[in-house]
C-alpha cells in the first residue's frame, strides 16, 4: 500500500482543511494509506519522508525552517512524490527559494482577483495525465505565476483576462497545471483551487487524482536511477 501524507494549515481563506479532506478522499479511494497533519513539524523526520510515496502540501503563505524544507526536498530528490495545487503549493513560502526551486512555480498576482471567468485550455500531449480532458470554463481566481521554464506544461489560460499593468503587454499562456522532476522525485502542480468548490470540481478532481497516482508511481521507477547518479541538490549558502 502507497503511503501518502497531506499537511494542511497556513492561510485559512484557502480552506486547506476542506481540501486536505477531499485529497484525502482521492487518495484512499485509490488505495493510498494517508495521514493527515496540520502541522509543519511534519516535516521534521527525514528519514520517515524519505519512507512515503508521496507528499501533498496544503498550506499557503506560511514560514517554514530551513531544516523542514530541506527534508522536503531531500525526501523528493530521493524518489518521494510531490504534488499540489493552487496557493497551498506555489505560494507556500515566500521567503524560501529552494521550495520554489522544487515546486516548479511561485505566484505573484490573480489579476481581477477571485471570480475571474477564464477558460483552462489542456494542451495537446501524449501525457496520459490529461488524456480525454476538454478544455473547461472556471470562474475563480485566474493565477500568474513565475513558473520554471524547464517544467512539462500540460495545460494553460490565456491572460490578460481582466485589466491591469499587465495588460499592455502581449497576450500569453500561462502554465495552470504542470510536472517537474526534483532529483530522481516527481513534482505535479495545478494552479486551480481558490476555495474547496473548485477543487472539487470533475475536471479538477480528476486532474489532481492523476496527479497523485502519477507522482506516488515514481518512487520504484527512480531507485535505479538513484542507485547510479548523485544528484543530491545542496541549495546556495545564501539562498534562505
């Protein structure tokens, strides 16, 4: 049995407990042991991260220590999953750079802010992940973020949607759901997810259940790769 643990918590108007719920049920529908936490302290064993298939953070603009974020990373470089959404993964920690290094992505404004009504565009691909998937209507907030260019993009929106210093620019897609590798782990984001509801939304919740299986499955096909390359990430001295 995969084992799964989801750490809700930070900013409360992201309603983390409600989607630690619903990724809870996601996860034991397919089989996944999870434990859930509202704590960071979580994060404080390596060894026990480095013993999961994958982890979910729930858990906006909160402060993690440097120890806690690098177990994190640590963990994923080893082979453990990481996948999220929305705020509760691409703007957990402003102020650490080696989580956003290893998400892929950090946010930076919802243009409009919530009740945006934009289009999620799925992007043409052989990715199993977004398979059968039509593109779909969400009004929520609409996330810009500065994302990793070296990210596989698996769907977008088209911005500008509303009015604001970005607008004068020219249009661009911006990534909302993408996969990443961090050492030999696998890293899965969507940028949907302002409240429970849009969570839970089909097209959502079948994004995210994919996401999950995708980023847990990882962890046997890396221990080959690990077992023959270092790639340990160190950060940079000054990087926290």
């Amino acid at each position: 049995m995969k084992k799964a643990l989801i750490v809700w918590g930070g900013w409360l108007g992201h309603e983390p407990e409600q989607v630690a719920g619903i990724f809870r049920e996601l996860l034991e529908a397919d089989g996944f042991e999870v434990e859930v936490s509202d704590t960071l302290d979580s994060f404080n064993d390596g060894v026990k991260l480095k013993g999961l298939d994958l982890i979910v953070p729930v858990w906006t603009m909160g402060e993690i220590s440097k120890e806690q974020a690098a177990n994190v990373s640590k963990a994923v470089q080893s082979g453990v999953g990481i996948a999220g959404c929305h705020g509760g993964m691409c703007d957990s920690f402003r102020n650490n750079v080696d989580w956003q290094f290893m998400t892929g992505g950090q946010w930076v404004a919802h243009p409009g802010n919530d009740g945006v009504e934009y289009t999620v565009n799925i992007k043409s691909s052989s990715s199993p992940l977004v398979e059968d998937i039509e593109d779909f209507a969400v009004k929520s907030e609409q996330y810009y973020l500065h994302v990793d260019p070296t990210v596989e993009v698996l769907a977008t929106t088209r911005f500008p949607v509303v009015a604001g210093p970005h607008s004068l620019n020219k249009a661009v897609d911006m990534p909302v759901v993408w996969t990443k590798r961090w050492g030999v782990g696998r890293v899965y984001y969507c940028s949907l997810g302002h409240h429970a509801d849009i969570v839970d939304m089909p097209q959502v919740r079948e994004l995210m259940r994919r996401g999950f299986v995708w980023c847990a499955e990882g962890k046997a096909k890396a221990a080959a790769a690990q077992a023959s390359a270092d790639l340990q990430y160190t950060g940079m001295g000054d990087s926290n």
